[in-house]
C-alpha cells in the first residue's frame, strides 16, 4: 500500500497576536521621532524660557508702538526706519517663543499616538488628550498672530521709505502699523507673563491638563485622586510603574496597597508632621528594602517625582486634601466626631462655583460598629442634576478612645489615619449650575441609612460666577504650573 501523505493544516497569520512583531518597526519610528522633536522643543523651550529674554520682548513692544507714533509726528531724532529696525528686532526675539509652541505641538501630537502600557489601544483614545492639542493649538495660532503682525509692521513702515505716499495713504499705513504693534504687546503680555507649555522635561504634558472623567466614589483615597490630575502619558506611565512594583512590596501588602500608603507617608512629610527618618522607616514597611533604594534613583518615579505629582494635586484639589488634613487634626485633637459619635460627615465645597461647575467632597466614617450600606443624597438648589442619591456600603470603623499623637506606643498617628482612610467613605461628586443661575446658592448633603433613616444634614453654600475664577481650570493649570516649578527648583537645589 501507498503511503498516504496527511497534510498539516497551515496555521493562519496573526499579524496582531502575542509574539507578533508586526508593526514594531513603525513603532520604533514613532519613538525616534518623539526622541528628535523633544530635543528641538527642550532646544528652544530653553532659549524663550530666559526671564530676561521675555521682559525684554515686552518692553520691546511697548516702546515700538510709542516711537512710531513720535514718528508719525515728526518729532526731533525720531525716523520710520528706525521703527522698521525695532520691529524687525522684534520679530528675531519672538523666534525662539514660536519655534518652542512649534515643537512642542508635533511633541504632543506624537506622544500621545503611542499605544499604552497593555499595547491594546493609543494614548491619544484617552479623555483629556484633546484639551491639551487644543490648547497647543491655540497658543500656536496666537504665536503666530504675534509674529506676523511684527513683520506686517515692518513691511508696511517699509512701503513709506522706498515709495511715493501721499499723505492719507501714509497716514493710514502708519495707523496700522501702530495698531500692530499694540495688538504685538497685548499678545506678549499675554503669553510672556505665563508658563511656556512643556517646559517640565519630566512630565512634559502635566501643565496641559485638566481632569475630565473620574469616579465618584474614591476607594484607593490618593491615588485616584491623583491619577485622575495626571496627563494621559504621564498615567499611562505610572500605571506601568505600580505593575513593575510587584516584586518590591512586602508580602502582606500588593502594589497599589503600597503606592496609596507612600502617598499618604509623602503627604504626611509635607505636613513637617514626619521627619525624613522617619518617613523612610514607614516606607519599609511596605516596600522591600531594594525598592527603598529604587524610589531614590533617578527612575521616572521617585520620591521627588512623586512629590511634585503630589504637588500639582494638590494645586488643582485644595478641597480634597483640607477634608485629609482635618481629618489628621481631628485625630491629634482626640475630636468628639471620632471619640464619641457614631458617625462622621466631613464635607468640601469651593467657595466659588467657576463658570458655573464646582465639586464636592465628602468623607463619611462608620463608628456603629457594624458594616452598613448608607446613602449620600445631594441636593443643589437650581442645580443639574437637582438631586442625586449615591448608595454604598460603609465599612466599619475604629473608634478611638483619645487624642493620637506621632510616635506614641501602641497608637500612632500614622497607623491612625491609615485605618481612618482605609475604612471610609469617600466620595468626589461634580455640580453644575446653568448659565441663568448667580449669585450664593445653597447645597445640601445628607447621610442616609437605607432604611431611609437621616443620620446627618449639612448644608454648603458657593456663589455661581459666569467667568473665569481662581477655581476656574484655567487659572487651576497656571496656580499649579507655578507650584511644580516651584517644587522642582527647591529639588535642584
């Protein structure tokens, strides 16, 4: 008999499966390409960022506009070609502002088309990554608005010294060329007197950001809150990073256990309520005593990264991290609301409703005794939603007996407010207002039982502003902008 010859089926081509290298080429690419727009960004980011360089440029184009109106009227040791030098001085200042804005912008654009840490989608399909292109874009236009009007300016002032125009026409040529020139210094003001975009070399895309989806109902207190304030890149990163901790952490805790305890240890040390020594003993609890000496390498995240991200937090959160520090007062007090009470309502709302939007922060402990499922209602006068009620289950928590205080025996403050924050509910709820409504209004929270029993009611109030505030992102990106240079120059130093 002959041999029968059984054909292997052919296993098909999976150019997307694991193990694939399809597509890493262009993958590499992309990075190269990151790699080479970053250095001309750092390049003139550096050179525009010159404090000097920024009040000249401002200075410059103020006097432009008033000589040449001394020009226009002829006035002793006044000449249109010396206006037509300054502009043209002008606009060799405003290069290095616009080549920054352009770098920075095909910087951006590129690093969010990198995938994530998982591979399976872009960064730029996470909420957020547009605010910052639109914002870069914006300042694009603007940068180049001021350096064409510099240019406009001094090719007109040229028309009057190289042809015959008659008097209306000069006149009229003149009067734009002023009006340029004040339209320049408004814009430099403008520009000059804040933050160039991705000056931080580390987080390059931080300043840019502002939170846009986050959830309600805060299990892991810091990190959340923190990961929500972070640029799609930068969370993207620190994602990888709690997943690289695995084998670092102690054996009782797990990566994301750790990071919300270092937070709170940072956060602490911020507060001058824990020294340096003392810091580093608290971290060894849960990091292995090699991922101690990780934290203070220059890796990505370190602990003077992880104090800057703290930082910019905190600038755009205030209210959330006041509920925190009462909540460290009142466990150094020993207050009746954790001594004596059954239940605790800690409770946040800016002074200022910003453009209509604001948030509340909520904080409830459980001193029953037992675990309970709870509901948070809000009620916003005038508001949208009108009222909305949260259910949750409230885990119990531990009733202290007195004031706590740092390196007390048996008792701590650390270990205090660990518990405290382990075992409570937290909630970060967004409101909003129509463009109608002004003035203080009033906003209720109350703590239900399920039963439908009221164990608490409190009652805020915020006033509704139409423009922007010091609560308005705008202002929120700037306040925190300052603050993480601020920290990271005392870092350098």
């Amino acid at each position: 008999m002959g041999r029968r010859h059984v054909n292997k089926p052919q296993e098909l081509p999976t150019p997307y499966g694991i193990g694939s290298t399809y597509g890493s080429g262009n993958k590499n690419s992309l990075y190269r390409r990151v790699k080479a727009r970053d250095t001309g960004r750092k390049l003139w980011t550096k050179i525009a960022s010159y404090q000097i360089l920024q009040q000249f440029r401002i200075l410059l184009a103020l006097l432009t506009p008033i000589y040449l109106t001394f020009s226009y009227f002829e006035l002793k040791y006044t000449s249109i070609k010396i206006c037509i030098f300054l502009f043209i001085l002008l606009f060799l200042l405003l290069i290095p502002s616009f080549f920054a804005i352009i770098f920075a912008q095909m910087s951006a654009r590129d690093r969010l088309q990198l995938k994530t840490t998982d591979n399976k989608k872009s960064i730029n399909s996470i909420p957020g990554t547009e605010r910052i292109l639109n914002t870069l874009r914006e300042r694009r236009v603007l940068e180049t608005t001021r350096l064409a009007s510099t240019m406009v300016s001094a090719i007109l002032l040229y028309f009057i010294t190289s042809f015959q125009t008659g008097a209306i026409l000069g006149s009229i040529i003149v009067g734009a060329a002023i009006v340029l020139g004040i339209f320049c210094l408004l814009l430099s003001i403008s520009l000059d007197s804040g933050e160039i975009p991705m000056r931080d070399n580390l987080f390059p895309l931080l300043s840019l950001h502002a939170p846009t989806l986050h959830h309600s109902a805060l299990e892991k207190v810091i990190t959340e809150i923190l990961v929500a304030h972070l640029d799609p890149e930068t969370a993207s990163y620190f994602e990888e990073w709690i997943k690289s901790l695995e084998k670092k952490v102690r054996r009782h805790t797990n990566p994301e256990e750790a990071v919300e305890y270092l937070l709170r240890i940072l956060h602490l040390n911020s507060l001058k309520l824990l020294d340096r020594d003392r810091m580093f003993r608290e971290i060894n609890r849960v990091f292995k005593v090699s991922a101690t000496d990780y934290l203070k390498s220059d890796n990505k995240f370190n602990l003077e990264s992880l104090q800057i991200l703290l930082q910019h937090t905190k600038s755009w959160q205030p209210s959330f991290f006041r509920v925190i520090d009462r909540l460290v007062g009142d466990v150094q007090r020993g207050h009746s609301s954790i001594i004596e009470d059954k239940w605790r309502m800690d409770l946040e709302i800016p002074p200022v409703a910003s453009e209509g939007q604001t948030d509340v922060i909520a904080m409830v402990h459980n001193f029953s005794g037992r675990n309970q499922t709870i509901e948070i209602e809000i009620i916003s006068a005038e508001g949208e939603p009108t009222s909305q009620i949260i259910r949750l289950q409230s885990p119990s928590s531990k009733r202290l007996k007195s004031a706590v205080a740092l390196g007390i025996e048996g008792e701590d403050i650390v270990n205090a407010l660990t518990e405290k924050l382990n075992s409570c509910v937290t909630l970060w709820v967004g409101l909003a207002w129509p463009n109608t409504v002004s003035g203080s209004r009033p906003v209720q929270i109350n703590l239900n039982l399920a039963s439908g029993e009221t164990l608490l009611s409190t009652v805020l109030h915020t006033s509704i502003s139409a423009g922007a505030h010091a609560e308005s992102a705008g202002y929120k990106m700037i306040d925190a902008a300052a603050s993480v240079r601020k920290l990271a120059l005392s870092f350098a130093e």
